[in-house]
C-alpha cells in the first residue's frame, strides 16, 4: 500500500489544508506520498497474516484487548489491500481467520448438532481471537455477531473465486458449516450483538453482511469444479437451501430499513445507525434508493464536528471517559448490562468515530464515476477533508498523521481517544484517497 515518491507540505498547511489545493490527480498523489512517508497507513501483520486491532502508544493500551484480532476489522483492513493491489496481504488475512475455524470446527459441529446452545454467545463462533496463535480468547465475550461471520464468507468466497486462498476440504466444511450455522439461528431474525457488541437485536447491519456473505458463497460454490465438491460434503450445500438463506435475508432488509432495528423495545429500536454505512460500502447490498436513505439519516441525525457518531445515546467513550472508567473496563464486555454504562453519558456527549466519513466520500465517488454530477463529487472532496482533518497533530501521546478510533470529550475537549491508531480507520482513508485519484483521473 505504498506510494513511490514523497514530497513534503505546503509551508504551514495541515493535511485538509493541502487537499484543499489538489485539483488534479498528481497534485493529490503528492499528498497520499507524505502521509506514506509519515507513517499513516502503516499496517502491523503479525507473523499468522493477521492485524491487531489497533497499533497504539497509549500507556494503557495493553489493558484494551485490541492487541487481539477482530474478525470484522480484519475483513475490512484485508479488503483495503486487496483493492489497493496487495492480493497476497488479504489472502494471508482469509487463509489465517480460516485456519481458526478450522482449528475449532469443532464448535460449529456441536452448534449443528445440538450439543451447544447458540442463544450462549461465548458458545458461537469465535469472532475475536489470539491472533498469534490463532487460538480462542477465554474471557466472556459477546460472540454473537452475524456480520462478523457474513464479512469472512465474504472475504474468503471471493478470493476463492479468483484462486487466491489456499482451498481445501477442511475449508470447504467450515464454509459449508458456517451457512448452516446462518440458517440454524435464521440470521433474518435473529438478534445478535452486531457490529458495536452491545444489546443484542434484529439489526440490518447485521442480517445485510451476512447476506452479502451468503452471495459471495453462492458465486463459489455454483462454479462447475465446485458444485460437486461442496455436495459431497457429510453436510452439503444445497443450492435452494442457499436461494431461500439469500431471499430470507433480503425480505428482511426491505422490513427493516432505512431504520437499523425497528423493534418497539426502547432498548433495541434504533433508527440511524453509522453500521448501516457498510451495507452501502464495502458489501454494496443496498438499492439506490436504501442508500440514499441510509447516507440521509446518517447526515442528518449522526454527523458530529469531528467525526460522526455510531448512533445516538452510545455511552462507549462518552465525555470523561477514562477518568469515569478504569482501564480494564473500558473496553469490557457491556452487552448484558449497558445501563451501568449508558449512565455515564450525557446526552450530546456520544464519541465521534474516524471511520464513517471515509465511506460517505467513497460512496459519492461511486456515484460521480457513473453519474459525472458535479454535486457528487463536491460531496466526495467535503467528507475527504473532514477525514484528513481528524488526523492527529501532534499533541501527546500520539504522532502526528495519525488515524484515530473517535474523538471523544475530556474535560470539554475533543481529543483522540486511546485506541489511537485504529487499523480500520486509517484503511477507509486510504480508499477514500484511492477513491479520489479516480474521481480527479476521470476528469484527466
């Protein structure tokens, strides 16, 4: 993910101050070469293929658990290589997570065969991990996430399809056992504790990745050398089975939003929610229509000054957070009993996240690509600089050009907070730059 030559800033200019000058596409090349030669996208493999969630210099980064891996981040870091041309850095990402659940199949076999209870988080599937020794966490976690699961079918189908991974019967299993597992719990239906790992309910962002999951499976295992493969298996994938898991999916999309939950309990129900972004960006799973909507309520309900905000009443880094909360427990396990956190917020005062703009841009240049309307790519160049404006300057603990996880308040400031940077966020960046050297190439 590097840029050839370097170059440095205009005398006094920030990040956001000199993308504001770059008109043509060389002109922004020379900006994504700093930032390179800066350090901001530089991604930490661990030795398994895999990333940590964050790469911090924070002193109690250590009591986060965001040195393990997350399967959801991965996906998404994974996915940026592979868009900007590093093929061998996702497939290394794929073939780890799926020497994981190659490792502990045998919990996806009891869940199939009734000796493990799916409505027990820590029975489901692993989506946080050791990713050293690719081995399970022990500690309680909330492992009930769909998308998490949906974002690996997703990953791993694809760089299937294009011979990238290295396949083999054992994966043709988990692949096959991890569709099964969708259907065991009806993923249309059921409630999981999604992308924020919070209370668990129907949410569209969750049921919307397992979908496309289910479609990038669907694409593999219909090819003429796959089919009989994967029919063969002690648990087969039928083909009608995986339409019906497909239409299922859909129907529930088209329920449930432009709101992520529509459920009447006040602690499920929620209209705006930044995860539905990814429904839109990188899953593309959404009408032209559903996207308008989403990107709508997005902007309208969660748009902060520095960022924008998971969704509104999230006490995860509310203002005063690390003087409210030992380090231990700040990144703790809420999801049975978010009133002891949600008490710490004061309304207004919910963290502004580094990870959503970068998708508004990159969804607006999609959109300018094949519209050529000028209104898109104005919007593309707006929400590209609110991203290089989260950056970091300087101030301790963190280096300069750096991404954040959210900005929150301390002592009625916004300041980036511990998990700083955060792998996920500075990946969206740079597909929001990447986005945008074809958006300024069009006009070459």
């Amino acid at each position: 993910m590097n840029t050839p030559s370097h170059s440095l800033p205009p005398a006094g200019l920030s990040p956001a101050e000199w993308f504001d000058r770059c008109h043509h596409v060389d002109e922004l090349r020379q900006l994504i070469s700093f930032l390179e030669a800066q350090g901001t996208f530089v991604f930490p493999q661990l030795p398994s293929g895999l990333f940590s969630a964050a790469a911090s210099v924070a002193e109690e980064f250590g009591a986060t658990g965001y040195q393990n891996v997350w399967v959801r981040d991965n996906v998404h870091v994974a996915n940026a290589h592979l868009i900007l041309g590093d093929r061998p850095a996702a497939a290394a990402v794929a073939n780890a997570i799926m020497t994981f659940y190659v490792k502990h199949q045998s919990r996806l076999v009891d869940l199939l065969e009734g000796r493990l209870d799916p409505s027990v988080p820590m029975h489901r599937p692993h989506i946080r991990f050791d990713g050293t020794s690719c081995t399970e966490l022990t500690e309680d976690w909330a492992h009930a996430q769909n998308d998490a699961l949906g974002a690996f079918l997703w990953l791993y189908a694809r760089l299937a399809v294009t011979h990238d991974v290295s396949l083999n019967d054992a994966a043709r299993v988990v692949l096959a056992d991890l569709v099964h597992f969708l259907a065991l719990i009806e993923y249309w239906q059921d409630e999981d504790a999604g992308h924020w790992e919070e209370v668990r309910k129907i949410a569209a962002s969750s049921i919307g990745v397992a979908l496309a999951g289910l479609l990038a499976v669907r694409q593999f295992v219909t090819r003429p050398d796959e089919l009989p493969r994967f029919a063969a298996l002690e648990r087969p994938i039928d083909i009608a089975q995986l339409d019906h898991l497909i239409d299922k999916g859909r129907g529930a999309l088209d329920a449930i939003l432009p709101h992520e939950c529509r459920q009447s309990n006040p602690a499920q129900k929620r209209d705006a929610d930044a995860a539905l972004l990814f429904l839109i960006f990188p899953y593309n799973v959404v009408s032209p229509e559903q996207e308008s909507q989403i990107l709508d309520r997005v902007k309208s309900q969660l748009l902060g000054e520095r960022g924008i905000r998971r969704y509104n009443g999230d006490s995860y880094w509310c203002a005063d957070y690390k003087t409210l909360l030992p380090a231990d427990e700040r990144t703790a396990d809420f999801s049975d009993d978010m009133g002891r956190r949600d008490a710490l917020l004061k309304p207004g005062d919910e963290a502004q996240w580094c990870l959503f703009d970068p998708i508004i841009s990159i969804a607006a240049g999609t959109r300018y690509l094949a519209s050529g309307d000028v209104a898109d790519l104005e919007e593309q160049r707006a929400f590209l600089r609110r991203s290089l404006s989260q950056l970091t300057d300087g101030s301790p603990p963190f280096p300069p050009y750096r991404c954040p996880e959210s900005y929150y308040l301390e002592r009625g400031k916004r300041v980036p907070n511990d998990l700083t940077p955060l792998l996920w966020s500075q990946a969206n960046l740079r597909l929001a730059l990447h986005a945008m050297e074809q958006s300024l190439s069009r006009n070459t």
